[in-house]
C-alpha cells in the first residue's frame, strides 16, 4: 500500500492534529504542501478543489481513499490503527475526549479561521480572533476542571490533547493571555518536549519559511 499524503499546511491547525496522530500512531506519511496565502491560497486552486471540496486542509491520501476534515480523518486512524490508542476504552471518558475536540473544532477554530478573519478585516480580526479564543477557552478549562490528568482527559494521551495543543499555539498568535487557563498553560508544558508533538510543530514542517522557523 502506497505511503499516506498528507495535504497540509505548516501553521494550519487542523493539519497539524493530523500531524500529532499520525506521529503518535507511528505510520509514515509524505507531505504536500499547500500554501494557504501564496497567489491568494492555492486550496482554492481547480486541481486541489478536486481533493478537498471545502478548499481547505488538511486531506489525507491513504488506503487507497481521499479523506477531509481533520476530526473525521482522526477517527478514521483510530479506527484502522489501532496502536497507540487515542480514544479511552470508557464509554463516558470517551464522551469527554469528543466534547473538547467539538468545543475546539467547531466552538474556536472556524471562527478565527484565515477565510473568516480575511472577511472581518484587517482591523478587526485580532480583536475578533482573541474574543472567541477565550470565550471557547473558558468552557475548555471548565471541562479540564473534571477530566483532565496528565493530559486533557485522564493520563493518557487522546485526540482531545491533539486539537488541543495547535489551537494554544493559535491563542499566542492573536497575543491571547493565558494566565486565565492553568489547566491548558500546564497540559501544554506537560506536552511541548514530547517529539510526536514537536515534529508537527508548524516550526518543524517542511513549507515553513525560514524566517518563522528560528
Ligand atoms: O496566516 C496564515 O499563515 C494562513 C493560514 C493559517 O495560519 C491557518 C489558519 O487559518 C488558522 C488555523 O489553522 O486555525
């Protein structure tokens, strides 16, 4: 069976969960880069519309299929992969991982997404983007409150933790003050020297320009 692709973007980061399990589960996998901003986005472009029809990344090439959507593509690794699991066996832990991926996937990152913030302008958008990172934030922390150990839900690495840290490195972006979440600032610490987390770091991918990389 061919090596997955992964279409992918350095600092997006719904790519970058994708990194994490992937790096996590072991599996091997090759790179497309797709620049969100050169010539005005190249997701947009005919040839990748015809991958991702959201004209968004990532997607993933793999056994044979083309998979979207970072959540449904975590889902489907843990499924036919499961070494190094990233769901807990209990029912109602499980349910806890899925809350927080839901509150980050759907309740933060599309509304401080580059497509959402290019249409709030330039102006706005860091007020915009800080505004609903921390309202989300709140609710992450309060349900870390009850769930988290180690890592977001119980001492076990999950796929809560894998949205979780992409979306802390997008709070320090729009300048986000986090002394407010301890439980995230420490679940962070607990997670930044670990090398599945640091070979997806945007800073360590291959599209990332020189520059941002130091
Ligand atoms: O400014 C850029 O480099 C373009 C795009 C991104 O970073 C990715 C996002 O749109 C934010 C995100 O993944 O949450």
């Amino acid at each position: 069976m061919a090596k997955p692709v992964l279409y992918s973007y350095w600092r997006s980061s719904c790519s970058w969960r994708v990194r994490i399990a992937l790096n996590l589960k072991e599996i091997p996998y090759d790179i497309k880069a797709v620049s969100l901003i050169k010539g005005g986005g190249e997701q947009h472009c005919n040839e990748y519309r015809d991958v991702n029809p959201m004209e968004q990344v990532p997607s993933l090439c793999i056994d044979g299929h083309t998979l979207v959507e970072s959540l449904s593509i975590l889902h489907y690794l843990e499924e036919t992969r499961p070494q190094r699991p990233l769901m807990p066996e209990d029912c109602y832990k499980r349910a806890k991982v899925r809350e927080i991926c839901e509150v980050i996937s759907s309740g933060i990152q599309p509304l401080q997404n580059l497509i959402v913030l290019i249409h709030v302008g330039e102006d706005k958008k860091k007020e915009w983007a800080q505004h609903w990172i921390v309202r989300g934030f709140r609710a992450v922390e309060k349900l870390l409150q009850a769930s988290a150990g180690k890592y977001c839900v119980g001492d076990e690495i999950t796929l809560a933790d894998c949205c979780l840290i992409p979306q802390i490195f997008n709070a320090r972006r729009f300048h986000v003050d986090l002394r407010a979440f301890p439980i995230i600032l420490r679940i962070d610490r607990e997670l930044e020297n670990h090398p599945a987390f640091r070979a997806a770091h945007p800073n360590a991918q291959p599209d990332c320009p020189p520059e941002a990389a130091k």
